[in-house]
C-alpha cells in the first residue's frame, strides 16, 4: 500500500507527460493529485481501495488507445488490467470499466454513432464490460446474497463532498459558517481551492478549445468524468425514482456510489494542471511563469498534508493483535488461562452482520476491530 504511492505518482507523471504537460510541471503535478487524493482513508479500512494509481493509469491507457496508432493491443492490456482489479478489489475494477463504457458513450453521442465509428465504439464496449461480465459468470458463485442492500441512498456524493474540504484549517472556517453540517464520508473527492477557483476557466477553455486535436482526448474524458459524478450523486434515483433501482439489481449492489466520485477528482484535477501548463508556455515574465506553476501544486500539497498526517497518526497506533506485547492486560490475563493445547483451531464468529445490511447488530469500534 505504501509502494503504491510511488507507483501513482509515477503513472500521474506519466499521464501528464503522456498530454504533453511540462517535466517541471509533471513531476509538481503528480505528487500535488496524489497527496490531496481522497483514497489515502481507505488505508485505514478497505486496504486495495488506497491503490490512487488505478483510475489515472486507466485514463493513461484509454489515450494511448485512442491516440494516433488506435492499436488494439492497449485495448486488450486495458481488458486484462481491468480482469486483474475485480480479483483485487470489485469497485476498482467496476469504476475502472465504467470510466471505459462512459468515455465511449460520450464519443459516440459527439460522432452520433455514425456507421464508420460505430462499430469500434460497440466492440470497446463489449471488451471493456468483458472482464466484469467473465468474473460474474464464472467468480462469482456466492448464493442467497441479499438484492437489497442497504447504502445506495446513504453513501453517494454530493456537492458538498467535491467543493468542500473535509480537513485542514478552510474545514474549520467553513463549518463555523455551516451549522449541523456533514458530509458523507463514502462522497469524499474535495478538489481542492486551487482547482474551484479555476473551474470557471476550465468550462471557458472546454467550450472554446473543444474540438482542439491536443485537448480533444482529454475534454471527452472529463465529460465522460461528469458522467460518473452524476452517477456518484445517486442521480436519477434519489429524486423520486427510487423505485427504479429495483429494476437494476446489479447497480444496487456498489451501494457506496460516492467512490465513483473519485474518477472526477482525477479527471479535474489533471485538466487544472493541462489549463495551468496551456497558460505558462504564453506568459513571457519569468515571474508570473513560475507563480502560475507553483501556485495549484503549492494549495493542493497544503491542502491535502493534513489527511496524511491524520491516516498516519490512525495507523501507528494500530496494535498487532497477534503480537502477545502489544496487548492490553485484559486480553493477556485471558490468554494466560487458557491452555492452547487443548484447542485445535480458532473458529471466528461471521463477520457478515456488517455489510449484508438486512440485519446488523452493533457493537464496539474495538470489537469490530478484533
């Protein structure tokens, strides 16, 4: 989980390079995305979700795919990439292919499906559900799973979630502002001050550079972002249309929604720094060239320290349950009566009360933990 910090920086690197961004600004770009990326939480819980490289390296392969070759074989690394996180985490996997089948939408409703294009949209879009379709079939073979679990309606984003810091002192000032305010921590993807503050720039830049060869890529896949960011929201089904989710059963069950929101975080994120990079190569004074460069990667590393320091403080107090001296007295005592060798196993009792979401029963943060 740790190494996989640089692997993300590497592949954010690379991304930015890959849209033709320069190498100072790259290197300060990759490490400011991956520093505020909200993923860094899941370390301290849903351990493969932490991996911040999945989303930015499918968005590297969807434009290597779609580049100037249009070769099939980054189609085909994209299917096995793809086949590989659904073993590793199913909503790695699910968002990553549905970044896929949204970019090809988009670049169909753009070509109206027209018939010289259609045919290679169809045939991404069947490689790239290929995966998830292959693991359903034949993975998956888990009976009587509930079809309605709890959560859609509880764990989407909103914009609150994307707008809004959850850490560092702006969280402080905001919430003396907003009384009884929360945020759903499942929606978590804050884009940072420096990306708000720019948002009405990248809309003028996306209408007015649109059909731009160099940006062409890159604008679909925001749109194809928005997409997602929709869909995050719990839109079209929290507004009245509850009822129509029982007609897709199979969407009910990513029933945190709000993780889909990451693929926008990433999307904007890597658009701010391609807009930051379009201005510098015009402005001529070395001043305002090295202002415009430092300013983004300087707010979104200050913004995004505190989840760092918060995670880390959270994971070194974490005792190894399996380490006999990091055990307080009252778990020792017990196991200083017990004789272990009168036990053949140790049989845990299920842990699917929590998550099935047809029945819970609470308990302790510590028990939960043992």
């Amino acid at each position: 989980m740790l190494i996989s910090f640089l692997i993300s920086a590497l592949v954010l690197f690379l991304l930015l390079r890959e849209l033709k961004i320069n190498a100072f600004l790259a290197i300060l770009g990759a490490w400011a995305i991956l520093i505020l990326a909200p993923q860094i939480f899941r370390l301290e819980g849903h351990f493969a979700l932490s991996y911040s490289f999945v989303i930015p390296l499918c968005f590297l392969g969807l434009l290597k795919f779609i580049g100037k070759e249009r070769s099939g074989k980054h189609q085909i690394y994209l299917t096995i990439f793809h086949t590989a996180l659904l073993f590793i985490h199913a909503y790695l996997g699910v968002i990553s292919i549905s970044i896929l089948i949204a970019y090809f939408l988009i670049d169909g409703s753009l070509h109206r499906f027209k018939k010289a294009n259609s045919w290679y949209i169809l045939g991404s879009v069947i490689l790239s559900v290929l995966p998830f379709l292959t693991v359903k079939v034949f993975s998956d073979v888990h009976t009587n799973r509930t079809d309605n679990p709890y959560g859609f309606f509880e764990y989407y984003a909103d914009f609150d979630a994307i707008l809004l810091p959850h850490h560092g002192p702006l969280k402080d000032f905001i919430l003396n502002q907003l009384q009884n305010f929360t945020q759903t921590w499942e929606g978590w993807a804050y884009i940072g001050l420096g990306t708000i503050i720019l948002l009405p720039f990248i809309a003028i830049f996306l209408l007015r550079y649109f059909t731009k060869q160099d940006a062409l890529p890159l604008n679909k896949i925001l749109l194809a972002a928005l997409l997602l960011l929709v869909f995050s929201f719990g839109i079209p089904f929290r507004f009245g249309m509850e009822g129509l989710l029982d007609y897709f059963p199979l969407l009910k069950q990513f029933r945190a929604v709000g993780r889909f929101a990451w693929v926008f975080y990433f999307a904007i994120s890597v658009y701010t720094f391609y807009l930051i990079n379009f201005w510098s190569e015009r402005i001529q004074s070395k001043v305002g060239k090295a202002l415009i460069l430092l300013l983004l990667p300087t707010l979104m590393i200050a913004e995004g320290l505190p989840y760092h320091v918060e995670v880390g403080s959270k994971i070194s107090q974490a005792a190894n349950s399996f380490n006999q001296e990091q055990l307080d007295k009252d778990f020792s005592s017990i196991l200083e009566v017990l004789d272990a060798s009168k036990f053949q196993a140790i049989v845990p009792m299920p842990f699917y009360n929590i998550g099935s979401d047809n029945y819970e029963k609470e308990a302790s943060n510590e028990t939960y933990v043992n």
